[in-house]
C-alpha cells in the first residue's frame, strides 16, 4: 500500500471509529449500509463520512451504499491493523496490568512480547503469559527483538531517563501514559499520549462550569 | 464562581497541561516565571497562552510574567479541582481496579465512593479501602450517597443498559472507558471518552503511514 501524507490527524483520528462500528455490524450480519444510516448511527454528516473516506480513495457507490465486510477490511488495511508491530510495556503496576491485558486480548496491530519494572515485587510475575522483566535487561531484550513500539506505564519521573533508553534502542513510537512531553525532546516520535488526569480534570470543569447545573 | 460558558473545548483542554505543569514548577519552588520560558516549556506561542488565560479574566504582569503559586491555584479553581465530586466506578475488572486507584490516590476533583460489579469473584474485593459492592444494589447505594458522576469500566455490550439505569438515578456526567456513545442517547450528560483502542489504532496508522519508514 502507498504511503500516504498530508491527512489531517482530524480525518484519522475519526477512522477507528468507523472500524470499530463497521465491524460490530459485520459481527450482527449486517452486509450494506447506506451512507445515511452511516451517518445517523455515528453522529457524523453523510457528506463528512464521503470526504473522509475519499481521502484514501473512495469507497460506495452513489444510491447503493457500502458493503460492510468490503469497507470495514479497507478501513483496517488503511489503519495498518493486520501488522503485528513488536511492542514492549514499561511499569508492571495497576495501570501497566490493565494495558497489558488489553493488548493481549483486545487490539489488533500490536503483539505484546515483553513487559518491563524495576520493582522486585513485580520482577517475574506473570501477565497474560508474558514474564515481567527486569528494566536491566532492556537493552539485550530489544536488540534482540527489535521491538517497533513501547507503551509507558510509569511515574513522570522516570519517563525522560527511560524514554531516552529507548529512543537510543531504535524506537521511535509511544503510547504513553505519563505526563512527560516526548515529543518535546524528539521531534521525529511518532506519540500517543493517553492523559489519564487530563481528562479528568476536563470533566471536572465540566461540571463546574455547567449552565445546567445550579447547585455543586 | 459564576459560570463560564462559550469558551472553546480547545481551550478548556489545554488548562490541565497548565495546571500540571505550574503544580510540578511550585513542588520545585520555583515562584516566577515569564510567559516565554512558560511557553517554551509547554510547546506553545506566548500569545496562544495570555489568549487562553485571558478568557478566564487574564493573569500576570507585562514584563513580570506570571506567580506561579497564584496561577496554578487559580487555574485549579477554574477546573473545580477543590470540589470533591462524588463518583461510582462500575466494572472492577483489570482496568476498573487500576482506574479505581489512580482516582484513590493521584486525582482531585473527584472522591471515589463507591465500586461495583456483577460478578460473584469480584464482589466483596477490596480495592484501595472499597469493597466491590453488587451492581444489585446500585439503587439503593445512589440514592442514598447522590454521586455526581460514574466510571464505566464495562464490556461495551454491558453500557447501555447500565448508562440507562446510571441516568434515571440523576447522573448526568459520565467518565466513559467502554466504546459506547452515551450522548447519542442522552444529549444532556457530559461525557469524557477514553478510547484506548481509537488511541492505538491511531498510532498503527501513524507507524504505518510514516513516510521515514521504509519497512515494517
């Protein structure tokens, strides 16, 4: 598949959604859809949905719809999901737990091949099969592997050092649940950043500043 | 505090990225800062700062920049951080239990009080000083404690029923972990979405898509 540039984040971010719909409605046998029925269930205009997806080509004909199972493997091909990118996890605590599981048994495009703490306590524990390792073995472990991305469940404070470690071991994608700004220091990573806190505080104000609401 | 509205959702996203940032510079000591190291550090222009600063009536001196304990207790003011919403977290599996102790012991706003669940394993569990209580008694609890918000850490196919039950009980806000879409049915409940799936299909496209690599 070409490579493709110049797509607004704003275009791509809205792709995972139509996936994740497209397939619940291949998953209740549902084989065409209009773009009008597209468009209610997703609270997004028939006209938004058409521009987005003529960005990788164009997909439906004019009157008939689109197929659900056709649309749905394009959308995952463009997303890249049936890659199996290497990733690594750093911090085996609650929130590392959680993801790890999630990559395991929840996500397509990623295959989780090692997890990473400095803590004894959590130094050889299981996770959904995988053994958590010890932060020392790092560097032996990805030049091994060659893992592409690593997921970052750590304290702020360790991120720098560590994202350091790693971006000197070749990786250059993060999904990142630390408060630490990678891209700051390297301008070239591609990151996710999930702001756990940031986003409460967002439904803090919310609240707050409700018109809605007159009393706390 | 009166009530603020029309103020962009931009906006309103980017004041816990301040908020956090001036809270790490006060644990650091430090009490002054100019809006041009302010800006260099959080990656942003100067004049995008003192722009989103001065919706809320405008902070800091020209020439003398900005008190770093005055803004930060002011912009937590503005995120209603001093509130102490009661909130229900619902599905105490991996990522219930590792959301349930970030709001324990890393988040204000927002006091945990109650968590439950439906199945016989996790019900009587004890998570951070909770006890995982029956989803049974759902009613019975919110009528009596009147949350103002809950965390859905539920399979999506368990959301709707369980966001229906969560409105009748007079919640209106809504920290949605799962993939369905509460506002498509409730107009008026606030919602924050985290979609961990959408933020790692994102990145597979990023990595995918990127035009400084040549291969997988």
């Amino acid at each position: 598949m070409p490579k493709r540039e110049n797509i607004s984040m704003s275009v791509i971010r809205r792709l995972p959604r139509y996936y994740r719909f497209l397939k619940l409605l291949r998953e209740k046998g549902v084989t065409r859809i209009s773009s009008t029925e597209l468009s209610a269930k997703l609270g997004l205009t028939a006209s938004q949905i058409r521009q987005d997806l003529n960005c990788f080509g164009g997909f439906g004909q004019q009157g008939y719809g689109y197929m659900v199972d056709q649309l749905c493997t394009e959308i995952g091909n463009i997303l890249g999901l049936s890659h199996a990118y290497k990733a690594v996890l750093i911090g085996a605590g609650n929130l590392g737990q959680a993801i790890a599981s999630h990559l395991s048994f929840e996500t397509e495009g990623f295959t989780l091949v090692g997890i990473f703490d400095n803590a004894d306590a959590k130094i050889g524990r299981t996770i959904n099969g995988l053994t958590v390792r010890n932060i020392d073995t790092l560097e032996r472990f990805c030049n091994l592997e060659k893992p592409t991305m690593a997921v970052l469940c750590v304290p702020r404070s360790a991120v720098e050092s560590l994202s350091d470690r790693l971006y000197a071991l070749g990786i250059r994608c993060f999904w990142n649940f630390s408060h630490y700004d990678i891209n700051m220091k390297y301008g070239d990573a591609i990151v996710e950043n999930v702001h756990l806190n940031d986003s409460l505080m967002t439904l803090c104000y919310r609240i707050t500043n409700d018109p809605m609401r007159t009393t706390k």
